[in-house]
C-alpha cells in the first residue's frame, strides 16, 4: 500500500511542476529508489523539474519527449504536460514536427499533438520545410522493435542506419522522390541538404546532395561522402571502370566540398581526412605493414582551397584546436607552420603535459617526453611519448625508452638501471612485477630484486601480493617469494551488495526475491524468481511461470505499454556472453540472475560468469545492481 500512496503522489504531482526561467537549458537528471527523471539548470545544476518521468530526453523547440507509465507524451519547459502520453517512443521536435510510434508503426505530429502523417512508417524523421525522410513499412514485416524506445532526430547520426533504404515524403504533397534510396547526414537539417545515394548501373552507391524539396543540390556523382566538419566535408571519387576491378579502388581519390556542395578541394589526394582547427589532414597514401611492421604513409597540411601548407609532405603532422600553430615533423625534428608555409621552432617543445603535488613534472620534447625533477629541476631522462596524466601522480610512472621498460619514482630517480625491464607492471604497493631475460621477479622501490627473476608468469593481484603461473598450477606469493593462501577479494557485506544506485534492497523469501526500502519496508512483494533494480522507473521481472522478463512499476503492477523481453541481464560485457545455465534463453537468464543475487547475498562462492569470445571467462563482481 505504502508504494501504491507514494507513486499516485507523484502522479498528481503533474500539475504543480516549477516554472523554470524562460529560454534557461534544461537537462535531464535522474536518479531516487525508482530510478525517475527530471530536468536541472545547466550552469547551476539547480532542479527545475522534479524527478516524475520514467525517461526524460532533451528539449528541443521548447517540448521534451517524457515516458509516463510506459506511454510517451511532452511536456513543456516548465514540467507541464501539453501533449498526453499515448505514445509507444517519441522523437525530438524538428522545424515543428516530431517522430512518433504508435501501434508499431511511426507517423508525425505537430505541436498541438494532431497526427499530421499517419503512422504507417517503420520510420519518418522530420527533415525540413515540412519534408520528411520516410522509411515505409514493408507489407507483412512489423518492424523490429528493439529494447530501447528511443527515437533520435537527423541530428543523431546513428538514427540514419536503420532509416535506409527510404525517401522524402511531404506531409501534404505525398513522396517527393523514390524511397529506394540511402541517406547519411551532411549538416544542420534546417539547412535542407543532406546527403543521398542511389544505385548505379554497377551496383554501386552513388552520392549526391539532395534538398528538402526533392531537387538535387548536387547529382550523384560520389563514391563516399562525410558530413560537414568546421567548412568542409571530405568527398570520394566514383570508381575508374575502366581499369580492372582490383585496381578500381586504390584510384578512388579524394577532395572535399564546402558548406553548399561546391567542389573546392579537387579529388587528387589519396585520402582527406575531418576538418579541424581550419585546416584539413591528407596522406600520401595507405598504412602498409612490411615485415611486420606498420609504415604510415607521410602526411600535409590542407588548406582551403587545395593546395598544401608549406607545399609539401611532412613524416606526421599535429593539426591543432587551441589556437597554436599546426606542426609537422621531418626525421625526428618538430616544426610549427606559420600560415605562409614558413617553418619557425617548435611551439610545443617544452610544454608541462604532467606536473605532480610533490613537484615532478612531465615536459613534451618531441618525439619523446622528458621526466622533470621537484626541487632542482634537473632532467631525470628522455622517454617515448605515452599517455600520461594527472591521475597517475605522484606515481611511479612506467616509461618507455628504445622497446624498454622504465619506473620513474615520484622524487625523479629512474629504476631500470642502463638496460630496464623487458615487460612491467604497476607498483602493486610498495613493490612490481618485472619481466628480463623472458623471466619475471618483483623489485622493490629501490629497484632491488626481492624476488629474482625465475617465473614464466607472475601478476600482481593485490597490494603485494602476486600470483604465479595460471589455471590449476596457479599458486599466490608475497614481495619476498614466500608462499601464501589465495587472496580474499574485499566483498561487500550482503546487506550492501545487494543495494541498488537509488537506494532500494533485494530481499528474498523462500527463493522468491522482492525489494526494500531502506528502513526495511516491502516496495515490491517478494514474488519473483528473479527481479531488477528499478531503472527508467521499471523493475524487469521474472514470475514463477511466465516465459518473458516483465516490465513493472514502483507500484509492482505490469506496465503493459512496454513489451516483455526474453533475456535481462544486470551488466552487459563486450564480445563476452553469459553463463549458459539452460539451453532454453529465458531460462538461462533467469538462473544467472538468480546466481547473481545468491553470490551478492553470500550464498554462492563464485559470481556467474561471462564467456569470452574464444578467451576463456571472467565474472563479474558488482558492490550494486545495475541496470542496462
């Protein structure tokens, strides 16, 4: 009853939203037991909106899409609702017109919410002048609706993937072009030109700038297109047909077109690269791997109108967006570029890319960086440029020279003597694992051998503490050698992992799991075999019986407007898949969750794992649940 009072209170809360400043930036900020949304200032982070909505997403035209109970509507930007949520996904506002989905299909509204184009589109995304960019539905094939009900405008490149192949429809004048072709963002949709490609008499695609009105701005004429970057936007040259098929592509050379479509940058240049910091970036050629090795072709600096800063190729280049000079490199010698060509010294060389608390400071010179000591400034020796920042202060810094491995402590001493390591670890503590001759030891901070280098493998694994070998050989030993028992990873008390971000508690009754506030009062009755922290203002179920994971509200009803699923897992690994505990999807889930919430409870020893694409497995340890 508690949580049935608390969410009908935040229904009726609709009506007494905050008025927020007029033309403020609002943003969408979530979080509390439920996992609900509302809206904050941008400069002061001060909440303009309260957290109600299950999905908030960005305004755009004064109107944000929000998600109430599982149906999407709008509100204004002061929290009140001026389109009601009968929508299954809606879109951003665009030019005055929005994307909506409605019984599986999308179709268009206006600001008053009337449907102006009827929702019988897999997708119709406001374009401009009243035009849209329209996939229609193909007869007998609904379209896939994936978990997220998200629907990006133009300005989200992703949202031209699944658009293809499709075409412009005008909301009163009907198709304006075919709806076979493909499109892929050049600029701001308010301008009306965006790129569209159509198939040759090759079967190639052919790229060209399409406008709102159906008009090409410029025929398909392009074998590649990207969009506009700062004043340009890099274009390719169709193939050579007649040269034979293998030697096609490496003649497809490159230009660029400025904000209109004209062609200012002619297609003579083996590859052109984004627009930055007002110049452009071509290569003389392709990356080839000889003998093992890369070799990058040599680069130049492209100006605006085609020709080449400095007249010439340089063996890299550094085109900068801070306001400096763009660089470029001949042997191992930096030069900055004045904008007439001429080379002047490096600007960069000298420049603090590191400085710790306690004085030690990381300078760039070159190629190389150059470890700085506190207190009397002294070079404490070159290495290669790596990626080093703030947050590895004070150190030991692991450093690079000529394929070996150094430690530079935070004082500016140097550990590795005149040969260094052939691999490294981090310090694990006060001690680190290092690789000579192919064999590993462990070395204190003095650089002394406390454990000679005997072992074929050897890892940290915690504060001084390594592990030897791997698999069932594996053993554990301290910064001396000497044997000890495995590690016990720190692991939260019951009590804490199984806290969500917002603050509810799983709980279980006879192998039926629920979830607690934090006084230990039931928001959701233990009924579940396994069930989810609440994100987007949904709890994802698995009811004795049933065969899908179900969406429910804080108020432990079903929200029917959001499909049940299959699968539901609390994290999501790259190229890993999970555990498999049953042949049957639903099923195996449902146990790896149900594996997940024992091990978080201290019943289980070991968590469910995560199969790596042909690498063996690892689990996955959670202090919280978290949603996908």
């Amino acid at each position: 009853m508690r949580s049935k009072l608390l969410w009908a209170s935040l229904l009726t809360a609709f009506s007494s939203a905050p008025v927020a400043p007029s033309g403020s930036n609002l943003f969408p900020r979530c979080g509390g037991p439920f996992q609900l949304c509302g809206y904050v200032e941008k400069d002061s982070e001060a909440q303009r909106i309260p957290r109600r909505f299950e999905v908030a997403n960005a305004f755009d035209e004064g109107l944000a899409p929000v998600r109430i109970e599982g149906l999407y509507g709008f509100i204004d930007t002061t929290g009140r609702i001026v389109i009601a949520p009968r929508f299954q996904a809606a879109g951003p506002f665009t030019g005055g017109y929005a994307e909506v989905r409605f019984d599986d299909a999308s179709g268009v509204i206006d600001r008053s919410g009337r449907m102006i184009v009827p929702a019988r589109f897999h997708r119709i995304i406001p374009f401009a002048g009243g035009t849209f960019i329209a996939r229609p539905l193909r007869h007998g094939s609904p379209p896939t609706v994936s978990h997220s009900d998200r629907l990006e405008g133009l300005s989200k490149l992703a949202s031209l993937y699944e658009l293809n192949p499709a075409g412009l429809y005008h909301a009163s004048k009907g198709w304006l072009t075919d709806a076979n072709l493909t499109f892929s963002f050049f600029d701001d949709p308010a301008r009306g030109l965006i790129w569209a490609g159509r198939r040759n008499e090759h079967n190639d695609e052919q790229w060209g700038m399409l406008r709102s009105d159906g008009k090409w701005q410029v025929s398909p004429r392009y074998n590649h297109v990207q969009w506009l970057v700062e004043t340009h936007a890099v274009v390719g040259a169709m193939p050579d047909y007649s040269k034979p098929p293998r030697e096609r592509r490496s003649a497809m050379l490159r230009g660029a077109v400025d904000r209109d479509g004209k062609l200012t940058v002619p297609l003579k240049f083996a590859n052109v690269s984004y627009w930055r910091g007002g110049y452009g970036l071509v290569s003389e050629g392709k990356s080839v791997i000889s003998n093992g090795s890369i070799i990058e072709p040599r680069k130049a600096i492209l100006l605006a109108d085609g020709t080449l800063l400095g007249d010439r190729y340089f063996d890299e280049v550094d085109i900068r967006e801070d306001g400096k000079l763009p660089r470029g490199r001949i042997g191992k010698t930096w030069y900055s570029i004045e904008r007439d060509g001429r080379r002047v010294p490096d600007q960069l060389d000298g420049r603090t890319l590191v400085e710790c608390p306690g004085g030690l400071k990381i300078v760039e010179r070159g190629e190389m960086v150059e470890f700085v000591s506190p207190g009397d400034g002294k070079p404490a020796g070159k290495f290669d440029d790596g990626y080093f920042s703030k947050r590895d202060c004070p150190g030991p810094f692991s450093a690079k020279r000529r394929a070996k491995w150094f430690f530079v402590l935070e004082n500016g001493s140097v550990l590795g003597g005149p040969n260094g390591f052939d691999s490294n670890y981090s310090f694990s503590g006060n001690h680190a694992a290092v690789q000579v001759g192919g064999q590993w030891g462990i070395i204190d901070r003095s650089g002394a051998f406390t454990v000679k280098p005997r072992f074929a493998k050897l890892r940290p694994v915690s504060k001084d503490t390594f592990a030897v070998g791997e698999g069932e050989a594996m053993f554990w030993i301290d910064a001396k050698g000497k044997r000890v028992e495995k590690p016990i990873y720190n692991r939260p008390a019951p009590h804490q992992a199984l806290t969500c971000a917002g603050g509810l508690r799983f709980f279980s009754v006879k192998g039926l799991w629920g979830l607690q506030d934090g006084q230990g009062n039931t928001v959701i009755e233990p009924l579940f075999r396994a069930l989810s922290c609440f994100h987007q203002g949904v709890s994802w179920t698995a009811a004795t019986g049933a065969n899908d994971w179900c969406p429910i509200g804080p108020d432990g009803r079903r929200r029917d407007a959001i499909e049940c699923r299959k699968t539901y897992y609390p994290v999501t690994v790259t190229h890993h898949s999970p555990e498999e505990f049953s042949k049957d999807r639903y099923e195996s889930s449902v146990l790896w969750n149900r594996a997940w919430l024992e091990y978080q409870a201290g019943n289980r020893d070991e968590p469910p794992k995560w199969i790596s694409e042909g690498r063996g497995s690892y689990s996955v340890m959670l202090g919280q649940a978290s949603d996908r």
